[in-house]
C-alpha cells in the first residue's frame, strides 16, 4: 500500500491522523464534499480484529446528536440495525432494590447502545465506498508541518516512512493528539488537562446458559454504589458489558480489589445483585486494564486554512453524560457546515471553532458535574426531589420545561444553549419554591395573627 | 569543564536544571544542606555577558518573600547593596497628573528593585562559593530517566553530550520545563496552562545629560493608560527600566505601533509625560521583542524521592503581583524546611508539593486578578473608595487590619492564608457599608414617621 496519490486527481486532498470514531466520520463528510481522503490509523483495521477484544470500553450510547450527524451522510440506518435500543435506565440499588427510569417523556427519547468497533466498521466501509478515499492501518504520525502542510507517517510493521503532502490535515487523533501538539507549537495556546482520580474496568454479563440475556437488555443498567458506580450496555447478542467506576487509591478502590476475597467482598457491599450477573468477574478485574478518564480544553483548534482538530483531539471530557462519541459526531457536521458556507477554508475552519468550542467547553463542565452528582447525590433526598420534580413539569409543560439531560441526550440544542435555558428553569423551580414556602409563611402568620386576635378579644 | 564528579565524595548529588533565579538560589540552599550540586543551564554564564543586554525583563522587585529566603542563606545584605529601595508607587495619570502613594502605612514594608542577572550573579558566586558545587553554562538537557535517575546533556557549542546520574533532580528549567515533561510522562498529571492576549515590551528612561535620574528614584512608576499599562523600575545608576503592557492584537494594540508616527499619536495620548522620558521610544518598541505571559497550574510536582520542580516549572504566574521571583526563592525556602523535617526524601517532596501547591495557585488567581484589576477597575471610583477604605482601616487597626496586597508584599503570610483573610476583612468591610445604609435608613424613617406623626397631629 503506497500513500501517493494518483497526480491526475486535481482535487483538494485531506490526510486525517487518526480512524476512530471522529476520524472515520470525517473521512466520510470530507470525501462527500469533494476531498481525496487519506486516513492514518496506528492500530491495526477493526474489521480484521478478532471478536471480543475485552478489557477497553468498546460499547456507547448513541444520542440525537450522534444520530442527527449520522443521518446527514445517509448513515443512521446502517448503524441502527447493529445496535440495542435503550429506554431508560434500570437502577439497581446497594440494598437490592431495581426500578426502571424511563429516559424521557416521549417514547422516542430513547439511547442506542452499540459496539465502538463495529460503528467504526461502518464508516470506513461507507467512507472507501467514495472516491479517492483509503484507510491506511498500522501506521504512525511523526512529524507535521503545518506550513507546506504535510505529515510523515512510518508503518509500524516495516518502518517504511512516506512524506504526505496535503491541503488540510485533519487531527482525530484522541485527547493526547500529536496533531494537537504540532499545531499549537510556539503559539500562545492555553491548554488544560485534568485527569479524573477514578478510574474504570470493563466486565462481562454473559448471555445465560440458554443464550438469553440475564438483565431487561433493552435498558442501561446503573449501580450507583456506595463506593463505586457501574453502569451496562446491551449488546445485540443479548450479553452486557459493564463499566465499573471507581477510585484508582484509598480504602475502597481499584488498589484495594487485589484478590478474590477482596473483589467478592466489595461486590457484595456494593452490587449484590450483581455478582452472580458475572460468572467471570474476578477473573475479569484482575485481568483487565484499569483506564484513565481525562478532560481536555484547549485552543486553538486550527491553523489557518490547513489543520484542524476534530473529537477528543479539541475537547475530552469524562464519560458521564454519554457525550463523547455524540459530540464527536457533532463536530464533523458543525465542521462541514462551516466549509458549506465559508468559501475560505481558513474562514471555514475560524467559524467551526468559534461555533464550536463554547459548546464542547460546557459539556467538558457537564460532564464532571455528572460525575460528582451521580457519585455523591443519586442517594440524597434533594437530588430525587429536584429530578421527580423536573420529570413531571416536563410532563405538564412539553413545551416550556425540558430537564437539561433531556436537551443533552435527546435533542440537538447546542450545549451552551441547554444550559442556559436548565439554569433558567432551575431558577424558576427554586423561586416557586421559595413562593410555596413564602405563601406558607404568610398563611401561618395570618393563622397565628388571628388567634391572637381572638385570644385577645377573648380576654377583653 | 567535565560534568563527572570525583569518585570519591559520597555525597548526595544533586543535578539542577536552569540556573535561572530558582535554580541559582537551590544550588545554595542544597549545597549547605550537604548536596553535591551540578546546575546545567543553556545560557551563557550572565556573569559573562555584555552589560544592558536589552528587550528582556531583566528587573524585578524583591518583597518580604524573597528576603526572608536570601536572609536565610546569609545572602540578603548582597543583594540590597546591588538594589534600588521602592518607597510606594508614583501613579502618572493619562491627565498628565502624578501622584505618591507609599506601599504601606509602616516605614519598612518597601520593595527592592534589583537586575535580574545581577542577582542571579550574587547567588551563582554564593553557591560556588560552596564545596562540590559546579555551573555549567550553555548545556541543554536532552533526556532525562527518572528512575535511575539521571539526565543527559549537551554542551551547546561543541555538541558533547555527557550522561550524569543524579540523587535529586531539581527541575528549575522555567514555566515550558522539560524536567517536568518528563517528570509526568505517563502519570495523571493535571495541567494548565494559560496565555494572556496582552504581551509586553522592556523600555528606558536613561538618566538625563547630568547623569541624574528623570523621575523620583525611589519608586515603582505605574501608567494606567487607557488602552495600555507601563511600568518602571529603578536602576542604582539612576536608570529605569520600563515595561509596557498592552494587547497583541486589535485597535490599541502592539500590532498597530508599527511605525513613528503610531507609536507617538499612541503615547501622547495614553502617557503623556513618558514620552519626553525616552528618547529611543520608537527605536525601542520597533526593535524590541514582545515577550509572552503565560500561567502554568500543574501536578504532580515531584517523582517519588528523586524529581522535584519549583520555580516557574511549577507554578509560572503572570507578573501583575510582583510575585514570580519572590515566590521562587520561597520554594526554595519550603522545600529546604521540608527536607531538614524528613529523614526520607520521598516524603519531604510530597511534604513540599502538600505544603507549598495551595499557595502557589491561590499566587496564580491573584496575579490574574490584579492583572484584571489593573486594567479595568483603576480608575473606577468604586475601587478607588474601597482601596482608601482599606489603608484608612489599616492605620486605625494595624493588628485587625491588612490589605491584601500588604499581606502578599510585605510579610511572608502563605497565600492562601493571606487571601482568606482578605475575603474575611472584605466581608466586613461589606457589612459595615450594609450597616451604614441600614442606618441611614432606619434615621430617615424614623424622620419621616415623626414628619408624618407631626403633619397628622397639626391636620386634626
């Protein structure tokens, strides 16, 4: 596989650095807008890997953005067809008990679990079924320049290095994007990083003995635990697989789970239910890798008409409002949009950022607020009062009160926006609140006032 | 000039990388500690070079912290000899008017402008002054292991390079440390880092034909122009050394002083009566570099018992609070606290990084703040009120009552504790003004009630 194009071809050619979700997506908007596309991916073709490569988190939940994007490129079919409708979440709690949260008041407010490399297959498939598109696997970015502009890659296999020119390259290369690093370098880019003191393991709920699945498999199963949180996404052949959250340090964490004791121990403390869900769950955690959960903020995001980053590469964020594939998406059809309207690319690329970035910033912010609500408020009071709260003035109010997890997951509002509009419910909530204990007051004080009164005149 | 120490001094060895103003001052703090001590840094020895190499922010004001850390090592009497005392700050307003205001209300609380490498000179000689102590100017670090641990370095003039294993590697190599990068390579290491869209510009007021200052000596001149802000520091030959602050980019801007005429329209109408200061202005902005300023928030700071930051490779600040040097030879001060507590060196590392991170990003917020103030509140009346409040209450409770920026300057208060005290102080500045408002209040009702009373009486 040689990485020089035909030079007959006068089309403008996009090199993207990176064939995961982002990449792939963008391999096919670009291609449909007129671009040769070279995608270089350093780990090996997805669609040649063995089945069940376990231990990474390999199984997401679709929302509307994702779909919306997905369903620009005619795409949303395909990928609905390989996947496990989600309608709510089934909540299993630390004292046994399991209830079912349908996830909006509408019946098509509903997730799509689906397996990462399988998605993945998808887009390459539907991207080399373009013109001038090729997916190069096992290759490696070493080094950019952003002024010709060019990469050079290397093959991991061989060594063999290729000099790719390019009139816009494209980095989807993941929150530690070398791309990144060759953009902003020397430029006043600021940049932040900040790593997440839990960390995650994938496991497994098997299919039972007669190949049926051993939760409601239509559902995202939760366990919001005292010392830990663990969530489970269907798969089509009916197992789950289960994400277990935890500290990676301290009395009750990762480092703690070092023996089969120990894991049987903390499972029951915190999942009883779920122990016998997973035949092979003490295998599983000492076996598998513990992962890292990372944000990102960072800017800029291009490089005048010709580098540009796309999905975790401009904004990380952690895993828990389900956004990150979603956002990614997002990106490709913000990004096409721009070069829609934008004869200049580098006018193109200036409006993506400037469109896109304060939207990505805030669900960076979302993001880590749902991790620190879903680990220290699911078991308050408060918390259940506001979210029962929010579910039923969504039910009397469709069109005025939308709870703002509904905007994020089940609506394509831009991020900022449906937050702004949350924070002014919340306000009105809270001000209602204050009324009711207002008027309370007001009622108590007249009560009060007029038994005075008539004590007073009782005693004239 | 070999970089291997004799075989048979079985000292601890420490390797410090950059000889800047923090590694300067550890070299001295760790030899009277005992250390064998090899600094590497890529500049030319500053003992060495040519005198006013200009265009650099090569002077600074040395406060309580900074003292307290050169007392310490029996340097402080060194340095002030070299420095110029500032009694307060002369403010020259864009209306042409120029004003004194002493720093503090107590006659000691001045600052000490001092040349940036001839202080580091005075330390330089002070640490090699020391047995087993070497610099060694003009080698790049290029590689460092921090499990052996040990570095590779280059002599830059002649391409040798040379592997020297270490005890203590100290990372003094500035706010983009390469000791860092390799300190965290691979861990969660959180970081920031944040670019100001301002940028600045190293100016001269020379001494006039009788070799006489200007301006009043003793003093730290402030311009708080409209669209730009200049600063000046006293030279002991009569000298000030200028920094002009203003944005990169826009209609007031370093991108629009590009040329003579631009440049003396600007000044006229923002510092009126600097310009008449300088008469290699325009010469200067033109040729000039315009420096950056960054802000680094990062961790770890430290790698088990053997990497270790300080200085701007942990904590860079922009220099609106005068606190970058100071705060510097303050981690030299803490870590050396910190070592003489702890038998293990581990510990004393992660004792330093517990200790001292809090303050340094609490430095962080104020540096930005001030900067934020500098630029927007100066001349607003609200500010002006509240800045004479706080010096009136501070000569009527001198024990109760200590500005923020006295607390930051002049004693040696940890930041954080320094800004928590102000908030508490601002709070009841607060109530007080709410109190007063209430009062007058509660006076013009009771007026008016006794009008209301009188008018009701005389109407019967």
């Amino acid at each position: 596989m040689t990485a020089t194009p035909s030079p007959t071809d006068r089309r403008d050619r996009a090199v993207i650095i990176g064939a995961g979700l982002a990449g792939s997506l963008a391999a096919v908007y670009l291609a449909r807008r007129g671009y040769r596309v070279d995608v270089y991916e350093r780990r090996d073709d997805p669609r040649l890997a063995p089945a069940g490569t376990a231990g990474r988190s390999i199984n997401l939940g679709l929302s509307a953005r994702g779909m919306r994007a997905l369903q620009e490129v005619g795409l949303l079919g395909d990928v609905l067809k390989r996947s496990v409708p989600m309608r709510g979440r089934v909540v299993h709690s630390p004292d046994g008990t399991v209830s079912f949260q349908p996830y909006g008041v509408h019946g098509h407010q509903i997730l799509h679990s689906v397996l990462r490399d399988e998605l993945i297959a998808v887009l390459v498939d539907a991207a080399e079924a373009q013109p001038g598109v090729r997916f190069h696997f096992g290759w490696r970015l070493h080094g950019l320049d952003r002024e010709t502009p060019s990469v050079s890659v290397t093959q991991l296999a061989d060594g063999v290095t290729d000099e790719v020119p390019a009139d816009l390259i494209v980095g989807a290369d993941g929150a530690f994007s070398s791309v990144r690093q060759q953009l902003q370098y020397g430029l006043r880019a600021n940049h932040g990083q900040e790593f997440l003191d839990w960390g995650y393991k994938e496991l497994t709920i098997p299919v039972d003995v007669d190949g049926r699945p051993r939760v409601r498999l239509e559902a995202l199963h939760v366990w919001p635990g005292e010392h830990g949180l663990m969530v489970a996404h269907p798969n089509v052949d009916g197992s789950l697989t289960c994400t277990l959250f935890m500290p990676f340090e301290g009395p009750h964490s990762f480092a703690t789970l070092n023996g089969p004791a120990a894991i049987r121990d903390f499972f029951r403390r915190n999942f009883p239910d779920a122990q016998e869900l997973m035949p092979r769950l003490v295998e599983e955690i000492i076996e598998h890798p513990t992962g890292q959960m990372v944000t990102v903020r960072t800017s800029p995001w291009r490089y005048a008409d010709r580098v540009v980053l796309i999905g975790d590469a401009a904004h990380a964020v952690y895993p828990f409002y389900g956004q990150g594939m979603n956002s990614s998406f997002e990106d490709c059809l913000v990004l096409d949009q721009c070069l829609e309207r934008h004869r200049d690319r580098g006018d193109a690329l200036a409006a993506y950022e400037t469109a896109r970035r304060p939207h990505t910033d805030v669900l960076a912010d979302l993001s880590t607020r749902n991790f620190v609500e879903l680990r220290d408020r699911v078991h308050r009071p408060a918390y259940a009062l506001k979210a029962g709260a929010d579910r039923l003035l969504s039910r009397l109010l469709p069109a005025h009160w939308t709870p703002l997890y509904t905007m994020v997951a089940h609506t394509t509002t831009p991020y900022a926006e449906a937050l702004a509009r949350s924070e002014r419910q919340d306000r009105l909530l809270r001000a209602a609140a204050t009324g009711g204990v207002l008027a309370l007051g007001t009622a108590l004080a007249y009560t009060i006032t007029r038994a005075a009164r008539a004590t007073r005149r009782s005693g004239r």
